[in-house]
C-alpha cells in the first residue's frame, strides 16, 4: 500500500484516533474510545490497523508522517532581524508544516524542520516563512533519505549501563 492509499484509507475516526494520541501518548484504550466516541474494540481495532499499515509507528504513538501523505522532508535555516526573533518564532508556530524550530548559533539564526505533501506544498510554506516579518532570508535543504530517525534508546541505554556498573 502506497503512502496515498494509507492517507485516502483514513478517515475522520482515524484522524480523531491520531490526534488523541499525539496529545496525549499515554492515553489507554478505554480513554482513547470516550475521547473519539467510539466502543473500545473499536478503538483498539483501528489503532491496531493504523499499527499494521505503518501509519503509526511501532509502539502505536508516533505518526509516520510519510505515511499520511507528507513525504517531503526539509530543513530551513532562517536568517532573522533580531528585534524580531520573537515574533518570528510566535508566526512559525502558526504554520502546521513547521515541525520543530531551533535558535541556532554560526550560519542563520533558526533552523526548522518543515514537511510537505509535495514540493508545491513545500513552496507555498516557505513562501509564509519569507511573508513574516522579521525574516531576512532563507536557505533550504531537502531531505533524501532518512539513515537514523530521530532516536532516544541508544542514548538512555547508555546511561542505564553506566549507572548499573556504578552499583
């Protein structure tokens, strides 16, 4: 199944089924089945296919954005009057497609990760970045493939390891 077919499979349930769970991760099932107003095997139905067709990721919490569509991968870095970082942080935060925004210190001054269904889509969210005032440039990177996602464990084991021969 292609990543169309898995964002033309969901529907509002789904993304009712999604949201609940990226507000809040730790939802249980019965929790989840009140909040989208449906039966809890159904509930635990649907998060099972969503799990299935790759939609969310192993673990059933993390939403695979390419899954649903958005399979354009850029990181933009920003460069910013600063009088006007603020404001420009606060506009960043009103564009859906802004993943995440980082002060950074050499070349720019912000970095963002932005995704996009496609490079039209992609255009059109940078074309809001430069709209906002305070921005003085930007310079954007395709991602091509993604080597390592973004990771925690190997991090935590490490420290679990240490702390464990500390004993």
């Amino acid at each position: 199944m292609t990543e169309n077919e898995h964002l033309n499979n969901l529907d509002a349930t789904d993304l009712k089924i999604l949201l609940a769970l990226i507000r809040d991760p730790r939802i249980q099932v019965g929790e989840l089945s009140d909040a989208v107003g449906i039966a809890r095997n159904t509930a635990q139905t649907r998060v099972r296919r969503l799990i299935r067709t790759g939609v969310l990721r192993p673990g059933g919490r993390e939403v695979d954005l390419e899954a649903v569509g958005y399979d354009v991968v850029a990181f933009v870095t920003i460069e910013v009057s600063h009088r006007e970082l603020d404001g420009v942080v606060g506009a960043l935060r009103l564009i859906p497609q802004v993943l995440e925004v980082h002060e950074i210190s050499g070349r720019g001054d912000v970095w963002c990760r932005v995704v996009a269904t496609d490079t039209h889509n992609l255009q059109s969210s940078l074309r809001q970045v430069l709209r906002i005032k305070g921005v003085i440039r930007t310079e954007t990177v395709l991602a091509l493939h993604t080597h390592i996602p973004y990771r925690t464990e190997p991090l935590i084991s490490g420290l679990s390891n240490s702390a464990s021969a500390g004993r």
